[in-house]
C-alpha cells in the first residue's frame, strides 16, 4: 500500500520535480565561480540594480553621451525589478543575477509547459518533450548568453498567451481567470517592448493560433466569438503594456518615417549581415546565427563561439540538427484529426519561421526585401533571425510531440495487437521519446553547462568585476558632479585588461554620472562628432580648444583609464599632469581645465555655422559662452533680433585635406594614384557671405615642421595677390591673425609650406644603398649619367623587400608617399608600408602599380593608426613563377606629410547679448526647474542635452503658474538645446521639461489601473461572486 | 524486386495508375518539355528556366493531374530533406542548400493544401 503511494506520488510529481531541476540549471553555471559575474558586450548586468531600476522610470537617459530617447527601454521596467527586489532585499550581485536567471529559465520551461498540457492532457511524457525541444535549442543560446531582455520576455510569454487563448477558446477558464493569466503574459512579456518588433512576434504567433481556430471550425458564430476572446488577450496585453507603448510609438512614429530604413534613428541596417548565413538548410537547423561562422582566416577557428566547431564537424551534432524539421514534416504523414487545430497552426509558424528567419538571404530573402521597403515600419524588424526564430522552434516542440500522440493514439487503435503488444510498444515510443529528450539536452550542451559563456576565450563573459570599479561607482554617486565625465581612451568598444568589455561605458553601470565617450552605436550622432573633435584636440595637445570644447559638452572631469586594452596614445603629459581628483586602482579621475560652464547657461554671442558640416572645428575657438547655430534653422530665422548679435564662422576648405579625404573615401582606384600632388602649397577656400572684418585663426598642430615660422608675420596669396597676414598671439591650439576685410563672394588663401621629403636618399644618389633589403632578392645602385635609381631584381620563391624607415613618423598626420617606377619583366611594381609596435604589426597597406614599362610617377596617401609605432616602407620585387623572375626599377622614393591643418575665420561682431543669469535644480532626468536673474533685453538660453522637439520651456511666475509664451526653441552647437526668450521682466522662473515623459505618466495609470481592475474582477469572481451563490 | 511490394499496393498503385494514364501522360510530358525548354534556354534571359522552377511547377501540377494530396506533397518534402540531409553530412554544402530550397517549396504547398484539406465550415442545422 505504502509503495503504491509513492509510485503514485513519483507520476504525478515526478515531471514537476524533473521540471524544476531543469529550471535551476543557471545554478551551475555560476555556482562554482565566486564573485562573478555574467556580463560584458551586449549583457549590461546592472553593478547597482537601484540605478538601473529607476532609469527606467523616466523616458529620457541623460547618463549617457549628453542624453537620449529611452522609452523603448522602459519596457525593462520589470525585468529590472526583479533585480531591483532581490538587491534591495540585500542579496549580492551575483546571488541578484543567479535569482533573474532561474526565474527566467522557469518561465520559459513552465510557460512553455503550460501550453503543453492545454495541447496534450494527461500526456506528460509528451509535455516534457515539448518543454525540452522549447526551452533547449540553438537559437536560444545566444538569448542566454548576452541575457537579452527581449528575448527572453517573447520566448516566456509565447506559451503562455496562446494558452490562454486556447482555454478561452475550449472553454477551460472563464474571462476572470484569464484576464488575470493575460495579465501575468503581458507583464513577462513587457520586456520584449524594449525591441518592439519582439512585441509584435508574440502577438504575430497567437494571430496564427487565431486563424488555426477558425479553420478548423468556420462559422460566423465561431468568427465572432474567437475574435471576441482574440482581443481580449490581445487588449490585456496591450493594455498592461501600455507605460511603455505610449512613449515608444510617439518615437517611432516621430523618429521613423514609414517608408525609410531604420538608418533614420542612427543605427546601422544591418539586416544584410545578419541574413548571410541564414540559408534555409541553416535556419531549418537553427544554427543561422553569424557569429556561428566568424572564423580566424589563418587558422580556420571560431572567433567568437568555440563550440560551434563541434556542430559543423561532428557527426552525431550534424544530424541531430536534421532531426527536428524531419519529425515536424513526418507528423503531417501521421496526422490525427482530434488535434488538427495545432497541426495548422504550427505548420502556418513553421512555414513562415522559416521564411521570416531567413530574412534577406535568398532565394526568399526578395519576398523580405520588398516587405522591408514596402510594408510601413517593417523595417523594424531588422534583426529577422533573432525576431522570428521563436516560432519555428515552437513549431518543432509542437509538431514533435504530436508527431508521437498521433503514434501512441493510432497503436492504441491497432486491433489486431493484443493488449501485451500494445504495451510493449508503448515502452518502445516511450523509450524513443526518452531518448530524444535526452538526445536535445546533449546536443544542447554548451546551454545545459555553461559554456555558451565561453569559460575558455580570454573575452568571455564570465567577469570578476576588481573592487576599484565599485569605489569609483560609490564615489562619483556621492560625489554629485554637475558636470560630465568623458572617458580616455576613445576606444568604441571599451575593453579592459580583467576581462569586461562593452559598447557603453562601464560607469553606466554603476552610477548615474552623466558620462561621454565614444559610441559605436551613435557615430553619426552631432554629439559624436562634438565628442570625435574633443578626443582630437587632446591628442593633438591642444589644450586651449580641448578645454573650449569641454565647457560645451559640459565636461569637467577626465577619467583616464589605465586598465583599457587599446591602441590609443596616452594622454598627453599637458593633461596627464592635472589635479587628480580621486584615484581607484587603475581608474584616475583628472579635473580637466575648464571654466566648469553649467549644463544650463545664458549666451553672449551667436556665431552662425557656415562650415559645411564641418561645425565642430569652430567649437575650439569659441568663447565659453558663445554659442554656435545654424543659420538655415527656420526657427533661428524667425527671430526677428539675431541679426544684431550674430556673426559668421566660417571654417575654409583645405585643399590638401580635401585630396586626402576624398582619396581614403574612395574606393581603391588607379586615376587617383596615377597623378602627381604637390604638397608643397595649401589653397584654403571659403565663401564670405557679407563684406566685413574677419580674423583668421590657423591651427597651430605641427605649423614649424611645415615651414611655418608663426614668429613673423605670414607672407601669402589672397586670391592670387600677396598679402601679409599679421600674427596677433598665438596658444597651443591656434594662430590668432589680425582681422582682414574681405568682401563677399568666393576667396583663395595660399601657403607656401616647406614640406620636406622625409626619406634621406629617396633619389638614391648617395655612394651606397643604405636601406636594409628583406628576402632572396637583390637590390643595386645603378648610376646612369647624373641620375642614380635602385635595380630590384628577384628570382626566388617569395618576395623581396628593400625596407626603408619613415623618420621621424608621427602617426596624428597622414602622409603621401611617391615613388617612380621602371617595370622591366616579371611581376608588378609594389609598395608595402607597415605599422608596428614593438609586439604587433598594427597595419599594412599594399599598393601594387600597374604594368608599366617606362619610368611612371605612383602616389597615394597612408592614414596611420594613432598609436605609438614605427613605420617603414618597402619597395617589392614580387615573385614569380617564371623562371626568369621579376626586375624593376625605383626611384625619387618621397614621403610628405599631409597639412590638414583647419582654417577658421570669425566675422568681427562686437555686439553681445546681455545675458542673465541661471540658476537651476534638476528634478529628474526629464525636468528642470530654474530661475533667470538680471535678465535685460533678449535672452538665450542654453540647456546642454542632445537636442529634441520634445524638449519643452514652460514659464512661470513666481506663484508657480504658468505663463501663456511661445518660445522658439532650436539646436546649438551641433547638438543641444537653446531657446530665446524676449520681452520679459528682469527676473522669471522657467521649467524644462521632456514631454513623452506625460505619455508614460499617463501610460503607467492605465496600466496599474488596468492591473488592478483584472485582479479586482478575478477575486471577485472567484471568491466573492462563487460564495453569494452558494447562500443561494 | 516485384516480390518485395505487398500485393495490396501493388494492386491500389495499378488501380491508381488505370484511372490516372491520361494525366500521368501529361504531368511527363509537361516535366520533358520543361527539361527540353531549360536545356534550350527558353525565355532567356528574361524568365530563366531552371531546376527549381521545373521542380516547383512539378510539384504545383501534380495537384490537379495526380490528385496529390498534403500528404503526398509532403512526403515529396521529407524525400528532399532526407536527401539535403545526406549531402550536408557528406559536406557538399552547395547541393544541400539547393535541394532544401526543394524541399521548403514541397512543405509550403504542402501546409497549403493541409490547411484547404482541414478547412470546416460549419453549417446551420435547418430546423
């Protein structure tokens, strides 16, 4: 009797325990690892959750590069929470981590378990195998490893929202019950609003669930009806969801254009990369994901998953992954009609997964290509792979586990089987079954142990953070800065010396100091290109405009990090050397020399930006409180008084830097390498809009190695006639000239520069070859007449090499090589200029010349890595299969450097604003409040956050109300905001404020309200409403 | 060989084959003169025939003249399958992707007349 009990007890619990055992496997993954932590690239694991948590309660980050947009990222406002809640409960970070990971983990595997036994009752060795091909397969790998918010909610809320329907649909549960299982999907799914195409995927697969439905049982009655439970699914969803929904559509809505990529909102589309290695055969088997076959080209190994060998390779993973879409066609040949509604609607997800998931590779990617350009908005999902994967897995999980109810139910129909036959195959289907379970979770195994965070690879993403990272996190927090912290070095991708490497920076992390640095995601940002201009200077020692820029991008302290895995030069000794405000290991925070200029500040002086996009290299030599606006801004135009206070900047188009530019973005051709440069002139252009005073301000980087003496005045050519510029003063920046007049229309500057050829006998005329030679083969003087040049001959194997240093070699200036070359026989003409380090080679461009039997002139430009180097050049003498091998002749071997050297010109003004002054409070990240003092005449104020529409001024008096004035708002040194205001009194209080904050304010009450309705309606229903019919 | 077929199939496939000669003639003839048409190259360049197209339009064809049900589509599919499946584990990769091509053409008519098969309209009952 007892042993009955317990067997009794083991079925029916057993799966649950088996179910949970599976749910605790992210244990294992950390639990052998103290103080470590799952983070790094694209998994940003919060070091405070508390900060993380409340960014998301506002729909504007102003942490990061000057602020954005973030209410796509609110949608994280519970996946957070349930870091924020085991955090707050004094649980430590990697206990934090290891609680989210199990909790997500269980909800896939009984979400996905749920469906299960809605599909197949009483089947529990079936729902199991649904549950293991659901929650361990390939694609979710790198769900797992990068612990992707969006993918996780979408693979978790899938299941359980098409069982919902199907309940509603059978009859199982009744409105209450469901609205409140609903409003469990719609919370695990808000997570997936962070990408909202991921959103879209989870209700796409119970719209496919809803047509299934009314296949199989079309009535309009039917219609009716499951449309009705359809969209009450479908409203609870949206509705839960709607704090994020509202924000997020008015940005898309107002950021993407229907029709336009989604390059519009500044990233790259790169739905083409992530399609090429998505061929049916490869999505079919779940392994479409590139970084699968980045390879090493020299060695033929993963780059970035290690194990991905093992699939391409091994015998038993090769065709396991043939496996799954071979059982889900075979249980259409063994299809039972009783369960014909699933049939359909996992075939329907398992078609269009297939399609979806190949994304832009052919031959179906056309059919994607015409819906990405077509479809309003569907650019959205351009990440097709990792959006649609989700429904063909689940069809395979579907389709597999039919595949064998249909078997087990058409053995149980044999007649001709006795009962004793029946049974043993049963044992034999079960036995099947087992082994396929067991089969996924081998063939899952990096999933199941860890290793999809590739405890091997020197970059994995199993990182002990050291314990200066949270002093600096503890110290910045306490510290309350008012202005910014930028970064150095300006790596995109920061990658420090313990292991952790990411796209944003680390601080983010752990504090909420606004921070600058270089983005990979935002290149194409104004920011950025203010942020590329600060790096510039302060590599190039300019300390005067570093410091000029600084104060517009509101920066104050400089954190160098000397921990950082980079090619990046050190900082220079000028900034190096200042006031260290605190020091945290390797972490050195430098007060940066500034004039410390507020976020928020008045403007003296408006400086209209006539520079041709080239804006940033005027903000180096504006005064702290000019400010610099584009003149074609309709807003800026509209302001009647700005033609009083304005001036012109101009920055004037270098015709070296122009060459150079144009030649590095171009694609690699002959014509521009065919033709001689001279750079032993410098022609800068501009145009002048009005005739009036200009001073001429020269960038001073490098002016005395290029023959400029800024001692004396500078003998040049306007507009082909000499004139004398006289030098005013000059810093470490710039040579400030005395003002000329110049009259409207187009000028030309001319420089004569001294730019000598750095390579000592590039004419080879001393008595012997002095340059070191590479190889087999032979180089010689030959002197013939006056003229001497180099014989290089080569008959060997391999090429050879006359290897000639470039001293002195700087690698902050590009450098233009020449060289004349004589080919006699055999293979081309080459040049060969390598960049090393005393470990590396850093870079090596080749340019092989064409065939060419007479003395030919070949010059092209070498953009150095700025890293400290050395670099040589080599003349090649190639190898050739021919037996009589190759011979040429070099000669005149030059190298210049290039002057890209800006020119600005500031029309003289000497009418200034009188500006207030401001002080202000921020509130949160999307409202400011301030006050504007000794305010006479117009006004402009600056506010030093990227700049949106949805930035609003609201005036108010004194008592706090608001005061009915339209202020013009516009953009201010490339990227902030300015608005001016006019007519007012001396002194008047003002709020900034960010305006879809209101749509997540008003978002959320629906949302809580909606949650509370849902709970209210199922207690009543379930205890209140059940209980008064009892009494009756 | 005859002798490993069971009687019964044998006698269902002769039964099919006898009530079927006329469309059997024209599915072949309509597959031949496809492979004469590609091998001439018909309507290059602006419709290419190839391989795929013949095997989609064999496919599509064999609805109506042979009466080819989901489950003979589909079973059309696994066979393709089966065969990609052979050709990437003998690693001839640009073959294996080609004949799943075959094979997705195979399961997406398939799912199609698996749902038209499955489609049930539901009736009022005349009272």
């Amino acid at each position: 009797m007892k042993n009955i009990l317990i067997i009794r007890f083991l079925k029916k619990y057993l799966p649950y325990l088996f179910l949970v055992s599976l749910s605790l496997i992210p244990l294992f993954w950390l639990i052998n690892r103290p103080g470590i932590l799952i983070n790094g690239s694209d998994t940003n694991f919060p070091l405070n959750p508390e900060i993380w948590f409340t960014r998301r309660l506002f729909v504007w980050n102003s942490v990061v590069n000057a602020g954005m947009d973030f209410s796509s990222s609110m949608a994280g406002l519970f996946f957070h929470f349930l870091q924020f809640l085991p955090y707050k409960l004094g649980l430590g970070l990697q206990q934090v981590q290891i609680f989210t990971l199990i909790f997500w983990f269980a909800a896939i595997i009984f979400s996905s378990f749920f469906l299960a036994k809605t599909m197949l009752p009483k089947k529990r060795i079936l729902q199991i195998l649904f549950v293991v091909f659901y929650t361990f397969n390939t694609y979710i790998f790198n769900t797992w490893e990068n612990v992707k918010v969006a993918n996780l909610a979408l693979v978790a809320a899938i299941p359980l929202v098409i069982s919902i329907y199907l309940k509603l649909v059978g009859g199982k549960i009744n409105l209450a019950k469901a609205g409140l299982l609903a409003l469990v999907g719609g919370i695990s799914l808000s997570g997936a609003g962070i990408n909202p195409a991921y959103f879209l995927t989870c209700l796409f697969s119970l719209a496919i669930f809803f047509l299934a439905s009314l296949f199989v049982d079309f009535s309009w009655q039917n219609v009716l009806k499951k449309a009705k439970y359809f969209l009450f699914v479908n409203a609870i969803v949206f509705v839960v969801n709607l704090f994020w929904i509202l924000p997020t559509t008015n940005y898309i809505f107002k950021s993407i254009t229907a029709t336009s990529s989604i390059q519009s909102i500044g990233y790259t589309n790169w739905i083409d990369s992530l399609s090429e290695n998505t061929s049916l055969l490869n999505v079919a088997r779940l392994q479409g994901a590139w970084d699968w076959y980045a390879v090493d080209s020299s060695t033929n190994t993963p780059l970035y998953i290690p194990y991905a060998y093992r699939y391409f390779n091994n015998p038993f993973f090769i065709g396991f992954s043939l496996v799954f879409l071979f059982l889900s066609i075979l249980s259409f040949i063994f299809f039972e009609k009783e369960k014909k509604l699933y049939y359909l609607a996992f075939s329907i997800a398992l078609v269009l997964g297939l399609f979806l998931g190949a994304g832009t590779h052919s031959p179906t990617g056309v059919v994607f290509r015409f819906l990405v350009t077509k479809v309003p908005f569907f650019s959205l999902f351009r990440s097709p792979w990792y959006i649609f994967t989700p429904l063909l897995f689940l069809s395979y999980a579907g389709l597999i586990s039919l595949l064998f109810y249909s078997l087990s139910e058409k053995m149980q129909k044999l007649n001709s089987l006795q009962i004793k036959q029946i049974k043993t195959l049963r044992m034999l289907l079960n036995s099947v079954v087992l082994l396929l379970i067991l089969g996924n979770l081998v063939y899952n195994y990096p999933l199941v142990m860890g290793r999809i965070y590739r405890p091997a690879m020197s970059d994995n993403f199993l990182i002990n953070f050291p314990t200066y990272v949270f002093d600096a996190g503890k110290w910045l927090n306490e510290s309350k800065f008012e202005t910014r912290v930028i970064g150095y070095p300006n790596d995109e991708i920061e990658r420090f010396s313990w292991g952790y490497n990411g796209v944003d920076s680390v601080l983010g992390l752990i504090s909420n100091q606004e921070t600058l640095f270089s983005s990979l995601n935002q290149a194409d940002f104004p920011i950025s290109r203010v942020i590329a201009e600060f790096y510039r200077t302060v590599k190039r020692d300019e300390l005067s405009s570093a410091s000029l820029i600084a104060n517009k991008l509101n920066v104050g302290v400089l954190w160098d990090k000397k921990d950082q895995t980079t090619l990046s030069l050190p900082l220079p000794a000028s900034i190096a050397d200042k006031k260290h405000l605190a020091v945290f290991g390797k972490w050195e925070f430098l007060d940066f020399p500034t004039n410390k200029l507020a976020k928020m500040y008045t403007a003296d002086k408006i400086f209209f930006d006539r520079s041709n996009t080239k804006g940033e290299k005027i903000l180096g030599l504006l005064a702290s409180q000019s400010i610099l606006v584009n003149p074609n801004d309709s807003v800026v135009g509209s302001i009647a008084k700005t033609s009083i206070f304005t001036a012109d900047a101009i920055v004037a188009g270098n015709s070296q830097a122009t060459d150079y530019w144009d030649f590095i973005n171009t694609k690699s051709n002959l014509i521009d390498r065919l033709t001689s440069r001279n750079l032993e002139k410098v022609d800068f252009t501009f145009q002048i809009e009005k005739q009036a005073d200009y001073s001429l301000h020269l960038e001073r980087f490098k002016l005395e190695e290029f023959g400029l003496d800024i001692g004396s005045n500078l003998k040049v050519k306007l507009d082909g006639k000499d004139v004398e510029l006289r030098v005013k003063n000059s810093d470490d920046s710039f040579v400030h000239f005395e003002s000329i007049v110049l009259a409207a229309g187009e000028h030309q500057l001319s420089f004569g520069l001294d730019n000598k050829n750095l390579i000592e006998d590039g004419n080879f005329n001393q008595s012997v070859l002095t340059y070191e030679t590479e190889g087999e083969g032979e180089f010689q003087k030959i002197a013939e007449g006056t003229a001497s040049f180099v014989v290089g001959y080569n008959a060997s194997g391999k090429d050879a090499f006359l290897n000639v240093p470039l001293t002195p070699f700087d690698p902050r200036l590009p450098y233009m090589v020449e060289v004349k070359y004589k080919q006699i026989y055999g293979n081309n003409a080459a040049i060969v200029i390598r960049q090393q380090n005393t470990k590396n080679m850093i870079k090596s461009q080749v340019e092989r010349f064409p065939n060419y039997p007479e003395w030919k002139n070949f010059s092209f430009y070498y953009q150095p890595v700025e890293t400290n180097s050395q670099t040589t050049i080599s003349l090649v003498v190639s190898s050739v299969k021919d037996a009589l091998g190759t011979k040429i002749l070099y000669d005149d071997l030059a190298v210049y450097k290039v002057f890209t050297n800006n020119l600005v010109l500031l029309e003289k003004n000497t009418n200034k604003l009188l500006p207030g002054e401001v002080s202000f409070v921020k509130v949160n990240p999307t409202l400011y409040r301030g006050k504007v003092t000794k305010a006479t005449g117009g006004n402009i104020i600056v506010f030093s956050d990227n700049y949106s529409a949805n930035w609003k001024m609201r005036l108010v008096n004194s008592n706090g109300k608001k005061l009915d004035f339209d202020v013009p708002h516009f953009s201010t040194n490339l990227y902030a905001n300015a608005w001016y205001l006019d007519n007012l009194p001396e002194s008047y209080d003002f709020e900034i404020y960010y305006e879809p904050q209101n749509l997540f304010i008003a978002g959320m009450t629906i949302s809580l309200l909606a949650a509370t309705t849902i709970i209210g309606g199922f207690v009543y229903f379930r205890f209140i409403h059940k209980t008064k019919k009892l009494y009756e | 060989m005859n002798n490993l077929i069971p009687e019964q199939i044998k006698k269902d496939i002769q039964v099919w084959v006898t009530g079927h000669y006329f469309q059997i003639a024209v599915f072949n003839l309509i597959i031949i003169l496809m492979f004469l048409l590609y091998s001439a190259g018909y309507f290059d360049p602006y419709l290419r025939i190839t391989i795929n197209i013949i095997v989609l339009i064999g496919l599509i064809v064999s609805i109506p003249l042979l009466n080819a049900g989901s489950r003979a589509i589909l079973t059309v599919a696994i066979l393709f399958w089966l065969f990609a499946a052979f050709l990437r584990v003998v690693k001839i990769e640009v073959w294996a992707e080609r004949t799943v091509i075959y094979a997705y053409e195979a399961l997406l008519l398939g799912v199609i007349l698996l749902i038209k098969e499955n489609i049930s309209f539901s009736q009022k009952r005349k009272t």
